[in-house]
C-alpha cells in the first residue's frame, strides 16, 4: 500500500487512531510556527497550508466522529499552547503563578479554546460521507474551520489570537484580505488545504478518473495556478495618499517586574518618558501603552502641568503659547468613585480639553474580572487589574490633516471593532496607531506575532499603522503591511520616521476604504457567519447528498 493510501485508510479505535493522533501534534505545531517561526519571527503561508492539509488527510483516514474528535483536539491543543505558551511567562514570571498551576492555565485556555476545532473536525468525519465529491468534501472542511474561528474569535469576548489567516500576511492569500479579512483569508486557504489533501489521497491510492473528467488533482493544480497568478497582479489601490507626517515612537523598555514599583520602574518610566515627551522635535511623538504607570493625580507636583503647558493645551483660540507638536501617550485614568480606565490621550496646541481614547476590548483576568474569578486575578497580584471599557467607535484624533485612530494592546485582534470607524469614508482614520505594553511575556514571539497582526490590520484597511510599545515591536507598517521601520525587540530607543496617511481623495476619487472596511463596518462578522451557515445548509440539503 502506497504512503497516500496509508494515511487514508479507514480505521478502528486504538492503535490506529492513537497513531494519527501523535502525527496532530506535529501537524498543529506546524500551524502554530507559521504564524511566527520561533527563529526569526517570520510568518510562513505555506507552512501554514500544509498544516491543515496534515489535519485533513488524517482526518479522510477516519470514519467515526468520535476519532476526528481526539484528531481534531490534539491538533488545536498543539496549536493554541505552541501559539501562547508566553502567557505562562505573564502568570508565572510577572503574576506570581505557580510554575504548575500556570502550565495547567495556559493548557486549560488552549484545551478550552479548541473545543471548536474539535468539534468541526467530528461534524467533518460525521457529514463527510454524505457528499461525493472532492471540491464538496473540501468546501465542507472549510466551512466547518471557518465557523470555528468565527466562535474563537467573538464567544467569551473572544481571543483570536493566532488565527490561521495571519500566516498569510507575506503568503500568496494576502491579497484577500482587504476584501474579506483575516478569517475570509483563513477560510480560502483551508479550502486549497483539504483540497491539496484530497489531492494527495486519489495520487497515493492512484485511482483512476472517469473519461472525459478532469481529475481532481488535475483541478487543484489549476486552481494554484490561478491562485499564484492572482497573486502576482498589483493589488488596487482603495486610498489616495494624504500629507506625510513626521513622527516619534518611543521604546521604553522599563523591566515588566519593575514598571509598577514606586522605588524603581514608576521614576524611571517618568523621567525617561518624561524627557522625551519634552524633547522631541517631530510633528508628532507616542508612547506606548501606560508609559505613564500613574493616574494623572497621582504624578508628581508640576509634572503634567508642565507636560499641558509644553504642547501647549488650553492655549488661546489664536494659538497664543501654542507649538508645532502634538503627542499621543498611553495612561490610566479615572477615580475611585468612577472607576479607571485603560487610555490614551492627546496633547495638542490650542485645545482646551484632552484629546481621550479609553480602551473599549478589554483583556479578562489582565484589565477586568469576570464574575467569580476575582480569586484567581489576586494570586497573580496584577495592579491596575479591572478597568471600565470604553464606547465602541470612538472619535479619531485630528492633527496636522491626520485622522489618527488609537488602539491599545490586543484590540488590535478585533478587525471587526476597529472596523466601526470606517462607517462614513470621508471621517474615516487615516492612521491607525497601536498602543502596546507585551513587556508582560518577555522576549518571546509573543512581540513577532502581535507584530504580523497589525500588519495585517493594516492590510484590511489600506492604513499605515504606527506601533508605540514598551519592549517591541515598535514599527512603521505602511497601508499594503510591509514594516518600513522598526526598533529592536527588548531596548530602549526613539524610532523617528514619517508616516504617510491613506484616505478619500477628492480629486483622484475611488473608494478611500477597502472592500471589507466597507462591509465590516455596517454588519461586523455577520456576513462570514451568514454565508458560512448559507454554504453548509447547501452542502447538506438532500439533493447535494445524491
């Protein structure tokens, strides 16, 4: 029997079963090295595709729901643990955690998280036989991952970190995005993998196809073929170039341990911060998340006055004391009495009040407590650990004839969220900036991954994106995604460079958004979620099954 025909044998439980479960493993630790290969931080769309491809080709060897189930389990266990296995670092190093108990965390939120992919791997095996047909067969496969991204990504306030179609942000599928967006590019490639999987069994089993048909791996290679050339024409460009603007990121580095202690990181991060929020030179500088680790209040006498009177905020409507420099910086706000919340504000010459944005996707466990886990965030001691979200959509800054449109942290995961602010083009951002602090996992490719997913953001919306974190990756990413500039991981250092903002341009008219700013902004996720349950009813109404 051939290697092909090997893997797509049917089955019985035991030895066989437990022997595709061992190659789940290998095979869902592939997908999560696609995402950000641990040796240099670089994403791989077809480490990514092959991947999948593995996890079908086990699972067309199966014929009991029960085994695609464990096939299903071990591969997104492996997965999702070799994805955020740094988060035992922020539970452990940083929270507090036991050792043990923080591996069991992070294997408990990989385990609990793919109980979806467990669950579309068993429909597969379940519903597979009723369709003839590999092109079905393979649009069922990625209709059922499809749908649990969808569930990973939004059930529980979601956490879609690591989804498949962030590998594809260098791959030939990138070009997709700004039309369907990361789990639309997530559902096109697991489409060509159970269809390279099909592939791959009628060659190892060499079956024969019926006269005058083409055969389905004849197809496949069509079908790549079609898909690389699509890939090589230039993408179109949805936004018009606006004026450039000069900007300054700041890289702290304040050790994580150290950044809440008032004898240690709190002066340090004052005086650094302090220092080059007075200094700069540029038409703009930001820093990252909480780069003040204080409540306005709490900062010593003069210290923020001096920094209002420095970008000249509550200056005369004349601009009388005003500057030629504004600044965006990360800070808590709020009070006992009105809670706190997680935000950015905005200095600039002429206002008389703040600029604010207050983070509206809040992390659980790291800014707020569900009910019944407030014991669980006081063993990891996490200060300034339960914030009040803010209102989604918010206003944009503008500056300099910028719209610029602050995210903080992780938020930037929710494309659908951001996507809010593109209702009406002619307000919509013209950059979005990212406010980070992932000091809390270390120097591990937690920076690399969250990197390639704002590059993918940016990608979505044809908006450069401009990153402010604490330890890395601070970086330009320019509206098609590419990194024009960047600081290394874990220093401190000042990245000064110009971003050049992508908006609605009158005279050389076009959209101003992209296909998917455009949809996503008037009905989030709905219309993946729609055309996901349209597809399978058609796949599984009685007449598709003869």
């Amino acid at each position: 029997m051939s290697a092909g025909a090997a893997l797509h044998a049917p089955v019985r439980p035991g030895r066989g079963l437990l022997w595709r479960v061992c190659w789940a493993v290998p095979a869902g630790l592939m997908q999560a090295f696609s995402l950000a290969w641990p040796a240099g931080g670089s994403p791989s769309g077809t480490l990514q595709l092959l991947s999948l491809a593995w996890l079908a080709g086990l699972l067309a060897g199966v014929q009991r729901p029960r085994q695609g189930l464990w096939l299903g389990a071990s591969f997104a266990l492996s997965w999702l643990a070799g994805t955020f296995w740094w988060l035992f670092i922020s539970m452990h190093t940083y929270g507090g955690l036991p050792a043990p108990l923080a591996v069991l965390a992070v294997l408990g939120l990989a385990a609990f998280l793919g109980v979806y992919y467990a669950a579309a791997a068993a429909l597969y095996v379940r519903w597979r036989e009723r369709l003839r047909g590999a092109w079905s067969r393979s649009l069922l496969f990625a209709t059922l991952w499809t749908l649990a991204e969808l569930l990973r990504g939004q059930m529980f306030t979601g956490f879609p970190w690591g989804a498949g179609g962030y590998a594809q942000v260098d791959g030939l599928a990138r070009w997709l995005a700004p039309w369907v967006g990361v789990y639309g590019v997530g559902a096109l490639v697991a489409w060509a993998a159970a269809g390279l999987a099909e592939a791959v069994s009628l060659l190892g089993a060499r079956r024969k196809t019926r006269q005058g048909r083409l055969a389905p791996w004849g197809g496949c290679l069509v079908g790549g073929l079609v898909w690389a050339a699509l890939a090589l024409v230039p993408a179109p460009e949805w936004s018009a170039s606006s004026a450039p603007l000069a900007v300054r990121l700041l890289q702290g580095n304040i050790p994580q341990d150290e950044k809440f202690q008032a004898g240690s990181g709190v002066p340090m991060a004052l005086k650094w911060y302090g220092d080059q929020l007075m200094a700069h030179d540029s038409a703009l500088v930001v820093a990252p998340e909480t780069a003040l680790p204080l409540l306005p209040q709490q900062l010593p006498a003069g210290y923020w006055a001096d920094l209002l009177a420095r970008y000249g905020v509550a200056a005369q409507a004349d601009g009388a004391g005003a500057t030629a420099q504004a600044a965006l910086l990360g800070i808590p706000l709020g009070t006992a009495a009105q809670g706190y919340t997680n935000s950015v504000v905005g200095l600039k010459p002429g206002e008389r009040s703040l600029y604010q944005y207050d983070k509206h996707h809040l992390v659980p466990f790291g800014e707020f407590i569900p009910p019944l886990f407030h014991w669980f965030v006081a063993l990891m001691d996490i200060p300034l650990g339960d914030f009040n979200a803010g209102a989604l959509g918010q206003a944009s800054m503008d500056w300099q004839g910028q719209r610029l449109a602050p995210n903080i942290c992780y938020e930037d995961l929710f494309g659908e969220e951001l996507g809010r602010r593109f209702l009406v083009p002619e307000q919509a951002p013209t950059v979005l900036v990212n406010f980070s602090n992932i000091g809390w996992f270390g120097d591990s490719v937690a920076i690399d991954q969250h990197l390639h997913i704002s590059r993918l953001r940016a990608l979505e919306f044809a908006r450069p994106m401009v990153r402010a974190t604490n330890t890395g990756a601070t970086a330009l990413i320019d509206h098609r995604g590419q990194v024009q500039q960047q600081l290394p991981p874990v220093t401190r250092g000042v990245l000064q460079g110009t971003v050049q903002g992508r908006g609605l341009s009158a005279e050389q008219g076009g959209w101003g958004i992209t296909p998917y700013a455009w949809w996503v902004s008037r009905w989030g996720l709905w219309p993946l979620w729609a055309l996901a349950g349209l597809v399978l009813a058609g796949l599984l109404r009685p007449s598709a099954r003869r």
